[in-house]
C-alpha cells in the first residue's frame, strides 16, 4: 500500500510486537485453523484437533493448558470478527 502511496491501516500500525514463542501459537493456530467444520456457518476449532495437536508435539501439561486457552482465545476473536459467535471463551 505504501508503494501506491495508499496510507496502512490503523490495524497494521498498532500491531503488537510478538514475544518470544508467539509464533508457536500462530503457527498452531493457522494449522488447526485447518480443522474446522467448513460450509456456511463455521463454527469453532474441534477440540480433538488441538488435543491431537497437543499430543503431536507431546506438549507437557503446563503448556498444554496455556495452549488450550490461547488456542480458544484466537479462535474466539477469529469467529468474532467473522460474525459466526459471540466471542465468548
């Protein structure tokens, strides 16, 4: 947009800076995005896709409940911003 002279968007300029292990969870997020039903009303990531993927990498059990929430926490923002659900976790 900028080599068109188009100005970005405030979404683009407020992007937050990532911390270290952030793009595990996009990456995560971005695979079992994968998963999910597809068709006209879309609805959340399966849980046996991200318990699958917890097992994949054998996630330990500390991780695995951060993964969950911030895996469902994605998800929901996602499906806000979608207009599928409400948004709640």
């Amino acid at each position: 947009m900028e080599e068109r002279g188009q100005d970005l968007p405030d979404w683009f300029k407020d992007k937050p800076e990532l911390a270290l292990g952030d793009e595990f969870y996009l990456s995560a997020f971005s695979e079992l995005n994968t998963c999910r039903q597809s068709g006209w009303d879309r609805g959340p990531i399966p849980w046996t896709a991200i318990v699958a993927f917890m097992d994949q990498y054998e996630l330990e059990y500390d991780l695995r409940v951060t993964f969950l929430r911030v895996i469902r926490a994605l998800d929901s923002v996602l499906l806000k911003r979608k207009g599928n659900i409400s948004g709640d976790i």
